[in-house]
C-alpha cells in the first residue's frame, strides 16, 4: 500500500497471507508481519492446491522474503519448515524480479541470471537434476534475461534479445518446444521473436508479441481444454498459437490463471479473458467457458491484473481493487466466502495499491 505496508487475504491454513497465524481463512485484508518500513518493490504468490501457497516479497535493497507452506523448500531459507510470517530467502542480494510457481520460486538477478529453489521433480528449478533444493540454484544457461515467470510445474525467462524459454514440466506442450517432453534445463520456445510480456498459467503460457500498446498479438501454448489459449479451439498446441482478439491499440499487460486468461488493452484500459469458467474467474457474468477473448463488463482504467486458481483481480486507475470468481477462501477480500461472476470492489479501506499477486493453484491474494 501507500506506507509499504503488504496485505494479504484468502486461505491461509499454511501460513501463506503471512500474518503470523494459521487462521482457517481471512475474509477481508491483513498485514503481512515485518515488513512495515521496508519497500516492497515487488510480490509474487506460488500455490499447488487450495490451501496450500507461499508468498514472496522483494525489497529495495534486494533481498527476498518469503512465508508460507515450504515442503519442498520453496521459502529458500535452507529448511523444509513453514513459516506464516516472512523470512529471508538465503544468498539473494542483487534480485530485480521474482516470480512463484506451484512450489518452487524463480529470482532474476541483476546480471540477468536466474536463480530456483523449492520443488524440482520436473525440472522446474532448470538446473540439471530432478532434485529439490531448500536454497537458491542457478538456471543453466540463461543469460541476459529480463523477464521471468512460473507455472505450477514450469518456469519461462524472456530474453532481452525477445526470445522465450521454458523449462520444467512438458507434458501438455507448455514448454512450447513442439514436444511433450520435462527439460531440467532450459529450452528455447519455437518461433518467438520479438516478444516484450511472459505469463504462466497451470499448464499453458502465454508471450505478448511486439511492444505494448503497438498493433501486437497475443501467443499461447500448452493446455488448452477449457480455452485458455483463445484460439478458437480447445486443442492442446505443443508450438505457439496467435491468440484470437480485436486488440483495439494493442495489449499492454498478459496473465495468467490457474486455466484462464487475460489481457489488458490499450485504447482504454479495457480487460479480456478467455479460457475456464467454472467459478466466475471470466466476469462476464456467466460461468460458460470462452475459447476466445471476452471482455469484463463494467471495469475501466485497469492498470493492472492477476489471476489465481479460480479467480482474478483487477486494479482500476482511482487504485480500486475489483476480483471476482471463487471465493470460498474469502480471496475476493469483500468479507464474504461467495463466488462472484462479476467484479466486486474490495473495501475501501484497501487504497494506495500499486500491485497485485495471485498463485496459479492457490486460493489467496496479496496487494502492496
């Protein structure tokens, strides 16, 4: 928030809103413990299951906290216990990104490697083995990246020369490489150049082809049976796919769920999702699932947006936050466990937002 304060939000039975307890759930914001005072540049939130999710928090001197469920060691602190409220992850002193999957954590450093830790059984930390690891490990290969981002089971860098590559779990062709194989190494996605946004959802990924704003597209790939992808089918693609859509002045920002998408568009700051429905998470005020892009009625001004299991949020331009979805968490924050297929304001109480994180297989949220 405004004073750098972290709330938090949602299911909490691991610890994951941070706030010092294991309470059942929270219905409306907490503060996340210890970091008054500090300033949170950047939040991501990892999650592989409803009440399972861990938190990450980078800070201006660039360090990383984390708190949460850590079996996997996922915290990066060299243990493999829990903690509900933040504490630093080991050796990261130079970070500039941070991102967090189902239960493993990525960092960017300054010299524009990467670093993984936590969950490893597919390769998603990137560095050769299978091995899970309690601190960080560097990224073989990768080299002067820019972007970073995590799926429940794989990692995407974005390069500063526009190219993309994924590691970790293949099966379903999220990896983009034309195959269904695991790489415990990176692997450059096929056919992208040029791209300028990442974003990994459960099992798909998306890539925003061509500067912000300009006569862009949106790319997808991997799991596509509910319509995460948008290109008009629900066929799994193994290779990206051009996403369909009017982008009326082009995308400014992608995201990703856990099995939906979205895109925020430039003309007027107008938000599109396409893919799973089940619960709301589209707003449109259905729950029929979208092969193609849709747009959220009633929001405008969105500067920025993030997508969770089963839900999503928006931030609009007066720093209202609005989410919709699922909701038996209380991670709509609107002091209520009921799901919503249209955007609800969260209360007022909740300004000076600049920034929103949601896990792609968890159910809280968090806003600084």
């Amino acid at each position: 928030m405004a004073d750098k304060r972290l709330k938090s939000w949602g299911n909490n039975r691991s610890g994951q809103l941070g706030d010092g307890t294991r309470a059942d759930l929270r219905t409306t914001a907490t503060t996340v413990l210890g970091l008054t005072g500090s300033e949170v540049v950047k939040i991501a939130a990892g999650g592989a299951g409803a009440s399972l999710g861990h938190g990450l928090a980078l800070l201006a001197d660039r360090t990383v906290c984390s708190w949460g469920v850590n079996g996997s060691g996922q915290l990066g602190d060299g243990s493999v216990f829990g903690h509900n409220a933040p504490g630093r992850v080991a050796g990261l002193t130079t970070t500039t990104d941070i991102a967090a999957g189902g239960a493993h954590s990525l960092a960017l450093l300054a010299d524009g490697t990467v670093m993984a830790w936590g969950q490893n059984t597919h390769g998603q930390l990137g560095d050769g083995s299978s091995a899970d690891s309690n601190v960080p490990v560097r990224v073989e290969g990768l080299h002067k990246v820019v972007a970073i981002a995590a799926g429940l089971h794989h990692s995407l860098a974005l390069r500063e020369d526009g190219t993309v590559w994924a590691w970790g779990h293949g099966l379903n062709g999220q990896l983009g490489d034309g195959t269904s194989a695991s790489r415990g190494t990176p692997a450059q996605v096929t056919g992208l150049t040029g791209i300028t946004r990442i974003a990994a959802g459960a099992n798909h990924s998306l890539a925003l082809a061509g500067a912000p704003g300009t006569a862009n597209t949106v790319k997808a790939w991997g799991y596509n049976a509910t319509g995460q992808l948008g290109d008009n089918t629900t066929i799994h693609r193994f290779t990206p796919v051009t996403t369909q859509g009017a982008w009326s002045g082009g995308v400014t920002q992608i995201a990703a769920g856990a099995n939906h998408s979205l895109a925020v568009t430039d003309s007027d700051n107008r938000l599109k999702a396409w893919g799973q429905n089940t619960s709301g998470q589209l707003g449109d005020g259905t729950t029929v699932f979208r092969v193609t892009p849709v747009t959220v009625p009633g929001l405008s001004g969105v500067r920025t947006v993030a997508a969770g299991r089963e839900h999503t949020m928006a931030l609009s331009g007066n720093s209202t936050v609005h989410s919709w979805g699922h909701n038996g968490s209380g991670q709509l924050g609107d002091g209520t466990t009921t799901d919503s297929t249209t955007p609800v304001a969260t209360p007022a109480t909740l300004t000076g937002i600049d920034e929103l994180a949601a896990p792609v297989g968890g159910d809280f949220s968090l806003a600084n």
